[in-house]
C-alpha cells in the first residue's frame, strides 16, 4: 500500500503532485472511498461528517479533488454485513480517503470492521489520511491525542508505519499544538516522530518517507 498521510488534506500544489504521483494517473481517472468514521467520536461530528463528504470543508480538501467516483465506506456498518458488499468494492478503488475526527475511535472500528486486516493486501490503493486518519497508521499516538479510549485503554494504534504524528502545528485555534508541546511529546514516545502543519504530509512508499511540505515541519530521533 501507497500512503499519503496528511494533516489537513489535499492543501497544496506539491500535496496534490504527491497524490497523483502515488495514484500513477490523473485524479480524474481515479475513483475513491471516503471513510468518515473517526468524525463520529467527537461533537458535531455529523454535521461535520455531511460536509466533508459533501466537499464543502474546504479546510482540509479530500472529496472536492475531481474524482472519476467517490463512494462513502462507514466502517461501523461492515461488521454487520457481508464481506462480498464490502471487499471486492475496496479493492478495487484507486485511492482510500481516511477523514480526521478521533484516532483511537477510528482505530477500533478500523479493526473491528476488518479493514485494517486487509490493508496490507492493498499493494496498488494510496491511502490518503487526514490527521486522525494518518494518526492511526503509526505504532502509538501519545496520551495527549487519547480523547476515546478503546477496550482495554492505551493509545496503540495499527502500526503500519515505524513513527508517530504530531499533527496541526502551530494551527491557529490550537495553543496546545506549538512546537514546544511537540517536542514534550517526541520525548515520551518509543519512535522517531514528525511534528507537521496544515501544508506538509507525509509520502511513503516501500517503508521510505518523504516529506511534501509547502510550511513546515520537524523530524524528532532519538537515534540522531
């Protein structure tokens, strides 16, 4: 699997080059899912949910892109119903759009769904996620991003990716998001860490990360 993760979607020229460099052709001949789920955990998070599958919330731009199609993947529905409805359908879209909200409730429904088992299987699909939805990708995301605690507790999320995100640094509206509290939180965590803001994702492919930043970002190591 192919992984743009974002902190605030498609926000810029280079993000977008990104993405189309992953999908390997134009936006227009792409078709994708957009998961909402992690929007359900946090207040306001239908009305939210309606405007960004809806491409209204032109803060973070996913659905308004120009897709070929654009389908609606709820991971709380597909426990409930067959993997024939479901499976076939996520195999074969181009790109799978993973909204922000709550990154340890996206987590869990990520797992209880059986999406998160079938993610690596999806060598060909650019997964696209936008702060929570890039969030639940790394190993763990910090006690200071747990709102709503799974089953058990703790802040482990599916791994997928050898660092963790700090996302939305230095956004206005959000004192807590500083590069100070960045750098307090790199310190308790077991990985290397980016702090990004709402211009920067992060481009993987095969394990390699590139940063694609049109603002800025910092990398935290605790090997270096």
């Amino acid at each position: 699997m192919k992984l743009l993760l974002t902190d605030s979607g498609i926000k810029n020229g280079k993000i977008r080059d990104a993405l189309v460099d992953l999908l390997g052709k134009p936006i227009a001949d792409s078709s994708a899912l957009i998961v909402p789920t992690a929007l359900h955990a946090q207040a306001g998070g239908a009305v939210q949910a309606r405007r960004v599958i809806s491409g209204l919330e032109d803060r973070a731009p996913m659905a308004q892109l120009g897709w070929k199609s654009l389908g609606v993947l709820e991971l709380t529905a597909l426990p409930t119903i067959g993997e024939e409805l479901w499976v076939p359908m996520v195999r074969e879209t181009d790109a799978l759009l993973v909204d922000g909200g709550d990154p340890m409730y996206l987590c869990h429904w990520m797992r209880e769904s059986g999406l998160a088992a079938l993610l690596p299987t999806l060598r060909d699909t650019v997964y696209v996620g936008l702060s929570a939805g890039s969030m639940v990708m790394t190993p763990s995301i910090g006690a200071d991003f747990v709102r709503w605690s799974p089953p058990g507790g703790g802040d482990k999320t599916l791994g997928m990716v050898d660092f963790s995100i700090f996302p939305h640094l230095d956004y206005p509206g959000m004192p807590k998001n500083s590069m100070a509290n960045a750098e307090k939180w790199a310190a308790t965590m077991p990985t290397r860490a980016y702090a990004i803001d709402n211009e920067t994702a992060l481009k993987v492919t095969d394990g390699k990360v590139e940063v694609v930043s049109e603002g800025h970002w910092r990398l935290f190591d605790p090997q270096q």
